[in-house]
C-alpha cells in the first residue's frame, strides 16, 4: 500500500527532503521570535513599534511558524511509520526527546505572544537574549543525531 514511500525510495527521500525543509522554516521562526521578544520588551507601549512588532509576532507564528511546525511532525510520522527501524535507533530516541523538548518552547512562545497582545512583558529582555540560543543549540545536536547517529 505505501510502498511509493518505503525506505530507500524516491518517495521517501521526498518526504525527508520535504521534513528538512520544514524544520528550515520552523527554526527560523524559532530563532527570530525571541529577538522579536527582546524588541518588544524595549518597545514604547501602544506605540507603533510595539504596533508593528505584534503583526510580526502574530504573523510569522501563524504563517509560518505553526505549519511549519505542522508539516514537519506529520511528515515524522510517516517516515517513522514506514521505517520501524528508526524506533530501535539511540539517536532517534534523543533526537525525538530534542524535537519534543523544541515543540513545548513553540508553544512556551505562542503563549507568550499572546501575553505581549494583551500588553504584558512578560520575563526580561536578557531571559530572551539567553533563550534564542536553545533553538540554535539543539538545532546543532538534531544534525549531529541524525548525521552522525552516534549511538
């Protein structure tokens, strides 16, 4: 039945190119948000940066972020559903923790535009400084993961 996308195949290797291009665009929004954050923080509230910063918060979490996000679990789920193999991988399993681990900072962050919508500034400028590097440094360990697969 899915044999058009079995291991080793045009199909499967479309789906993965397919996920690596998702998570491209989900760590960019990843990445970008919390600087958005930072700006914010220093923003004049209900001035026009603040203004401007909350469609771009809004924006990049429902244009691209969110699918982003999307696409790229349920095109796991089908590479991990036609290749069991990658269940009894050492790698997969931190890789899969990493990947959970991203998705509940996704919605730490929606969470939290929607805090800055309602006028809060919630942390501080400097705990966002410091949090735009988890994406970046778990992004790193992902690759290594799956290229190397180390264990």
């Amino acid at each position: 039945m899915m044999d058009w996308i079995a291991p080793g195949t045009t199909g499967y290797f479309t789906i993965k190119a397919l996920h690596i291009a998702a998570v491209i665009f989900w760590m960019a929004g990843m990445l970008y948000l919390p600087r958005l954050f930072v700006y914010h923080h220093g923003a004049q509230a209900d001035g026009e940066l603040e203004k401007a910063l909350l469609i771009q918060e809004r924006n990049l979490l429902k244009i691209i972020m969110n699918p982003a996000l999307i696409v790229v679990w349920l095109l796991a789920v089908i590479m991990l559903t036609v290749n069991t193999a990658l269940f009894s991988a050492g790698w997969m399993h931190a890789k899969l923790v990493l990947v959970l681990a991203l998705s509940g900072l996704h919605g730490f962050y929606a969470a939290t535009a929607k805090k800055f919508a309602n006028g809060e500034r919630p942390r501080t400028e400097k705990f966002w400084r410091m949090l735009n590097e988890v994406p970046a440094i778990a992004t790193i360990i992902i690759v290594i993961l799956a290229v190397v697969k180390p264990f």
